[in-house]
C-alpha cells in the first residue's frame, strides 16, 4: 500500500484550473520529485494534500485513509509536514521560538528538548543564532529553520516545495545533502524542485507535471536521460 496516493485530484483557484485529475503515488521510504515549469501545479499538489487547498474531485488517501477535507492542522497531526515556498518562518521570533511551534501539538517536554537538539546537531548554524530573530537569518539559514520546524513533529512524510530556491550553490548543496540523510534515516520525502537536474539526481522517481497534468512518471534516473525532459528542463 501506497503510503500516499492522489486518484484523479483536480483542484483551482477560483476559475483557474490549477490540477486536472492527476495521479500520484508516493511510496514508504521514497523520495519522490514533481517538476515542471513555473505554474505547473507543482506547489498546488502540495497545497491540496496539506489541506491548505480544497480539491473539487477526486480523492486523496495516507496510509489508506482519506485525508481530503481535512484540515491542515488535522493533516499535520497524521504525520505529513509541508516545508511552502518561501520558508514562512516566524521572523519576529527567535530561532528557538520558530522551533517550538514546530512542535506545538507535542506535549512532552523533553521530547521538545530532545528534538529542538537534534535539529541543532542537523544544523549547526542554527544553534549558533538559537536567540536570533528568524528574519535576520539568511535565506539558507531561514530555509534550515524551516526544515528544523516541520521535523519537530517527526513526520513520517515530508512536503518540501523548492528548498533550493534563491540560495547560494553552497547551501543548496547543503540542503540536497539534508534531504538525502533524512531519507536515509527512515523519512518519506516528496519533492517539488525548480532545479529539476538535482532533484532527479537524488530522487528515487519523478513526475512531471505540465499544465496541471502528469506528463510523465518514471524513475528520476530515466527521467534523468528522457529526451524531452532534458531538453524541456535540464539545459539540455
């Protein structure tokens, strides 16, 4: 069983026809890619599966039950954390503080601790500006306090939608190295990167999206050498 799957979601905004019945399978232990151009409805397919955006058809199932409807909140708690575009971190609060409210459903306090250090060892910048505003970090500093949020609810499922997106090449090597440990340590990853190049090279399958519509679905290292997928998104 799939550990996510979307049968024929269609969703919009308003008359804008943002997904047309598209299919996705997200399986346990994967990292899974969704690229494509700039509205695409790549970042809506992770909008529609965190509850962020209703969808007008179609069903969406974690761990075999629907989570349609649902609202984001009631989401979370299933154990699916939605890294958006853009970080929306807290900037007014410390680092810290943004950690916290990661784990505003937990109420173990020492399990709160435990995790807070866990994302310090993760990443170490982090625990050098512990009492620094999140709005004064820089992008790759904001973009590590936005992944230490979402993994204070350890999820089982881990939404990031362009995580490299304006960052230095350095740090986006960081974050991709991330991504790859996280996996490796037992998280579910689903993707959605503008860099489609490193996505595929660290991803287990990849779907393209166009149009609101998967175009293709292989695995990221056939995608990685598809013809049509080089020369529409690889520079090649």
């Amino acid at each position: 069983m799939a550990l996510l799957s979307l049968d024929g979601v269609y969703a919009a905004y308003g008359a804008v026809q943002a997904l047309k019945g598209i299919d996705v399978r997200v399986e346990p232990g994967e990292i899974v890619t969704l690229i494509g151009s700039n509205g695409a409805g790549k970042s809506s397919t992770l909008r529609v599966i965190s509850g962020m955006v209703r969808l007008k058809q179609g069903s969406i199932a974690y761990k075999g039950k629907r989570i349609d409807g649902l609202e984001s909140h009631d989401v979370t708690a299933m154990g699916i954390a939605h890294v958006p575009e853009g970080r929306r971190i807290f900037p007014r609060l410390t680092v810290t503080e943004n950690l916290e409210m990661g784990a505003y459903t937990v109420t173990d306090k020492a399990l709160v601790a435990r995790r807070m250090e866990e994302a310090f060892v993760r990443f170490p910048r982090l625990k050098e500006r512990r009492a620094q505003q999140g709005g004064t970090l820089s992008g790759g500093e904001q973009q590590m306090l936005a992944i230490g949020r979402a993994l204070m609810m350890a999820p089982e499922l881990l939404m990031l939608d362009e995580p490299s997106m304006g960052l230095a090449p350095l740090v986006v090597e960081q974050i991709f190295e991330t991504i790859i440990e996280l996996n490796k340590a037992g998280t579910t990853i689903l993707l959605v990167e503008q860099n489609a190049r490193q996505a595929l090279q660290v991803a287990h399958r990849g779907y393209v999206i166009q149009t609101g519509e998967i175009l293709l679905e292989d695995k990221a290292s056939t995608l990685l050498h598809n013809e049509q997928v080089k020369e529409a998104y690889l520079g090649a």
